[in-house]
C-alpha cells in the first residue's frame, strides 16, 4: 500500500471536480449507491460492530453502542483510535465509552495506539478480526464518510487475504449537523470524499470499482441469509 504525498483538503470546491471524466465520476456514484444500499438492518446478524472513531464524532459512538447494548448476540465491538493531531481528539477508553452509555464490556476491544488515516484505521480491523475470527462485521460511520471507509477496509482485507462480510451502518445524524474537528456540515464534507474516492485507488488506500463489483457479487452470492434475514 503507498502513501499518500499530503493530506487532501476536507472542504473542496464543486470547481474541482470539472475535468473529472464522466466515468470516473460514474463510478463513484455506482460505489455509494451500492455500498448504502446495502441492507442496514443485516447489522443485527454480523459478529461484530466496528467504529472508526474521528472528527470527534461522539455519535459515531453512542449508536454503536446503542446498537451493541440492545443486541446480545453481537460478540465484539472493536473501535478504532483516531488521529492524536486533531483538535478534538481525546484518549480512547473504557471510562469515556461508560460516559457514552456503554454497560457491556465483554468482547469490547478498543485499538489502544492513535493513528492517522483511515488506511490504519482499517489495517487495524482486519488484524483484529482474524485475530479474533471474526465472521462478518457491520461499520458504523457517518454517511459522508461511510463508502469510504468500506472501501479502505475492503483494500485491507484484500491485502491481508481475506474475505469478510461487511454491511454498512450509518449513523443517525442530520447531514446539516456540524461536525466538531471542522464545523462544517455532512453536506460540506461530501466533495472532500468524493476527491478521495477518485484518487485513492490508484494510490492503494481503497478497493476499485472493479474490485468492489467482485466483492459485491460474492457478498450477495454467499451471504444472502446474513443480507436479507431469509
């Protein structure tokens, strides 16, 4: 996996995006069509709830907990550290997970270290899951930054030879909602993602379109019952 030289900028301008070819684009819009659509309420049948925590985005938490506290058969909750560097960063813990509403901490497991980017982030859950055997994990992440964030975690699995059933949580946030790092809005944030989405999968940060199609074709394939409940 290469490093990306610097940081892109979280708030771009629609102008950024005018000699983009249309299938570029087009395959984007394909990507989080797909990924959001992806049946929620298959959450509730996964092994495992993930969080990737950052932005300081204490929501990311309180619904997965919610979620981890009203559903007894989820075996792990496994929450990523974020990036020390941002403004609302703060230690990743049991204490302040309590504060959030968190009771059962068996099959908790958070990542102790900071890290930054998401790629780490991911890295993380993959090493976690095989460790732990996970068989199928739900991501809990705000919409803006949720296709994102499976596609990273998709790249990872493939660089790690593994095939794990993932199924998309969003969080219930209004998009006009301002997120505490930055200020701005979902609505802000979503041109950020989308030159990401663009850019990473030729630096090896995230899965291609053509990588997430196979991907797609086997989850619904071999994992209908966990996708539909049938």
């Amino acid at each position: 996996m290469t490093s990306v030289s610097r940081p892109l900028p979280r708030l771009v301008p629609a102008e950024a995006f005018a000699d983009v070819p249309a299938d570029r684009l087009l395959a984007v819009l394909e990507a989080v069509t797909m990924v959001l659509t992806l049946p929620h309420h298959a959450a509730g049948r996964v092994d495992a709830l993930v969080v990737p925590t950052g932005q300081g985005e204490d929501w990311r938490l309180t619904d997965a907990i919610g979620v981890w506290e009203s559903g007894p058969a989820l075996r792990h909750l496994l929450v990523a550290n974020t990036d020390p560097a941002e403004r609302t960063y703060r230690p990743l813990t049991l204490d302040r997970l309590r504060g959030l509403g968190l009771r059962r901490t068996d099959g908790v497991v958070l990542q102790a270290e900071p890290v930054t980017g998401t790629g780490r982030q991911a890295a993380w859950i993959v090493e976690r899951a095989q460790a732990l055997g996970i068989g199928s994990v739900a991501l809990v992440v705000s919409p803006y930054h949720l296709v994102r964030v499976y596609l990273t975690v998709l790249r990872a699995c493939d660089d790690a030879g593994l095939r794990l059933p993932m199924v998309p949580l969003p969080v219930a946030v209004a998009p006009d909602a301002p997120v505490p790092e930055t200020g701005a809005a979902g609505y802000d944030l979503v041109a950020g993602e989308v030159s990401r989405l663009l850019r990473y999968p030729g630096q090896g940060w995230i899965a291609t379109p053509e990588r997430l199609r196979d991907y797609l074709r086997w989850l619904w394939a071999e994992h209908r019952p966990l996708l539909t409940g049938a």
